[in-house]
C-alpha cells in the first residue's frame, strides 16, 4: 500500500526517487533499443549496451556476454533466457549495491532479453536474402520495440491505479481528491496518446497509412489540434495568414502531425509561448506553391547532430525542459503523416536558440476559395 500513497499529491522522499529510477530504468531500455536494433553486429554493440546499464544503475561495471558465465567472488551473473533457450548473460561487480542489483534483475533484464532475442533473429535473417525471413525481421523487431517501451505504458497504467486506490482512503480531503481526479486524466490522456502514437507508427511503417485526401483548412486543423492538447491561451501564440488557402490532405493524419509537433515544442519551451505561424508561398507559374506552418519554440534548441535524429523513432534527444521526454515516437509519426500527404517537416535550429519546425504542403492550382462549397474528392 506504500507504493500507491506515493501518489498523493505530497509525495515521500522515497516515492521520489522511485519515479526518478523508473525515469531512467525507461530510457536506458529505449537507448537499448537503439543500440542492439539498429543495425550493428552484436560483437560491436554489446559493451555499448553494457556502459549504458552501468551509468544508469550506478554500478561499478557491467558486461553484456552472449556465454554462460558463473558468479565468483568478484562477479555476480545474471543469465538472460528465452524460454528455454540460454541468450547470454549480465555480469556485473559483487561490489554492486543491493538496490542496483535488485533494479537490474527485477527492471532491466526482461527488457535485455526480448532485445537480445530479436537482436539474434534480425543477425539470423540476415544471413538470407528469402522475403519471408525479412518480413519476420520486421515483425521482431516491431514486438521488441513494443516491449521496449512498455515502460512507458505501465507508467501512466501504474499513476491511475495508484491515485484510483488512494481517492478513496478515508482521511483524503476534497481538494487531494480533485488533484488526484485531475491525475488520473491527466495520466489516461498522456496513456491514450503514447498507444495512438504506437498504432500510427506500425501503420506507417506497413504502409497502411493511405491518406483521405480532402480539402480542408489548415487554420482549422491546428485548432483542432490545440483543442486536442488541452492547450492553455498562453501556451501558443497564433498567427495566421488571412484568407490561407485550403490543402488537399488527410484531416486526421495532419492533425495527428500538428499536435506531436505541438506537444513536443511545448515540452522544450521553458514555459515560454510557442509561435506557430502559417502563410501561403506563390510563385508566378504556380509550380511549387506551398502553405508553409513554422512552429517555434524558445527551448535549447537542437545540436546540428540531431537534427535529423530527432526524426528517429525511440530517438529522445533529452533537451526536454520540466524532467518529462516524450516516447519518441511523436516527431517521427508527424513526418511520416506529412510525407504520406506530399508534404515535408524538417527542423531548424541553433543549440541555445530554440527550434523551428517547419510544415511544408503543396498547393494545387485549382484551390477553391475559403468559405467556399468544396467538391467532394476521392481518396488517393
């Protein structure tokens, strides 16, 4: 019962630095993720991972091995398994602290081993050039990233069940109980969004992400978009180009793009407002017009190495401002939505500066005007 009256709005000490842990427990296994999947044979990859344990877990040493090791003296050993079959094994300093030991068996192992395991299959398959292997490749990977960021999942899962389960002690006055109400909202949205990102990712990358084309307002769509994030009036300052002309684009899929970019530039921008501005590009023969949307924060703004990566899924970039970063998946889903629809999103920025992220959609030559009747079109 301790764990869950962590949540009360006054939180101990100790329930403060068990979020603290969980925090960082959820980024060394989506940096693990990174690591062991991305594409590098496991010989080359395995003491990067290992280092990475190590500074998370404040230990003295690790070591990642694909044999099996026994524990001495100086060494305990921790096997990583899938059923039944030996992976390798964790082996780390008998000099390890007790609650570093109990996070690597109880919180990190079973994230290592479903990478490992795929990290295996994908080296596996790729001794072969057969399609069906590829696609099986593709279908571990996307179930160990899955599990990877199950992390962030059960985060939310375990704030709603806790601040649920402390709402109703007796002794909770009604103010605890209407900031733990707004709690559990808060976390259902934040967990709503993490599984809607995970679906539009895996329908991405299985190119089932075919656009509804319509005409529709871009003014419209990123205040569907605000409405969506819960946005305050000072968290975003608007200015819009009048009579913006109408895109052909999914209504969805450019919202969904709006408010990962939206919600992103928020996290980075100190409390600072966050401009987004809007206006059309015209050219004299009309080839390559375009409505172009510029989202501008005040953050730290992003090292010229990342600026790409942060397009990356599972990339956190970690310049988030207020101890909280995304799941990343936001930035990469918003590109892949924007691209889907004859658009591109890219990012400018200089570190300490800030970041811009920039919408780019085409205009077609027949736009009918704002306000008015606009014909039906089939999807494309």
């Amino acid at each position: 019962m301790s764990r869950l009256l962590g949540f009360i709005p006054v939180p101990t000490s100790s329930s403060r630095r068990e979020a603290l842990e969980r925090r960082r427990e959820a980024s060394l296994v989506t940096e693990m993720a990174r690591v062991l999947l991305r594409g590098g044979s496991l010989a080359e990859v395995l003491p990067t991972a290992a280092q990475r344990i190590a500074q998370a877990l404040e230990l003295p040493s690790a070591a990642i091995t694909m044999e099996a090791v026994e524990p001495d003296a100086r060494s305990v050993a921790f096997p990583l398994r899938e059923g039944g079959r030996r992976l390798g094994t964790v082996v780390v300093s008998a000099d390890s602290s007790e609650r570093g030991l109990y996070r690597l068996q109880e919180r990190v192992v079973p994230a290592l081993e479903a990478l490992l395991s795929a990290a295996l299959e994908r080296e596996a398959l790729q001794g072969g050039v057969v399609e069906t292997a590829a696609l099986r490749q593709a279908d571990v990977v996307k179930t160990a990233l899955l599990r990877a960021v199950s992390h962030d999942l059960r985060s939310p899962l375990t704030a709603i069940s806790a601040a649920a389960e402390a709402i109703a002690l007796p002794g909770v006055s009604m103010q605890e109980r209407e900031e733990l109400a707004a709690a559990i909202l808060g976390e259902t949205r934040r967990l709503s969004r993490l599984v809607d990102n995970l679906l539009d990712l895996s329908k991405l990358e299985a190119g089932a992400a075919e656009p509804r084309r319509e005409w529709l307002s871009v003014e419209e769509a990123l205040g569907a978009a605000l409405e969506d994030l819960s946005s305050q009036p000072e968290e975003f300052q608007l200015s819009i180009d009048r009579d913006l002309p109408l895109v052909r684009a999914d209504s969805t899929q450019l919202e969904r793009a709006f408010v990962n970019v939206l919600e992103n530039a928020r996290r980075h921008s100190g409390g600072h407002a966050v401009s987004v501005r809007a206006r059309a590009v015209r050219t004299m023969t009309g080839e390559g017009d375009r409505l172009i949307v510029r989202v501008v924060d005040r953050g730290p703004g992003i090292p010229p190495v990342q600026l790409e990566r942060v397009f990356e899924p599972f990339y956190r970039a970690g310049t988030a401002r207020g101890g909280r970063r995304g799941s990343g998946l936001g930035l990469a889903i918003a590109r892949g939505f924007v691209e889907a629809n004859g658009g591109t999103l890219h990012v400018e920025s200089l570190p300490g500066q800030g970041a811009t992220f920039v919408f780019e959609l085409p205009l077609e030559r027949s736009v009918p005007a704002p306000g008015a009747p606009v014909p039906a079109v089939q999807g494309t």
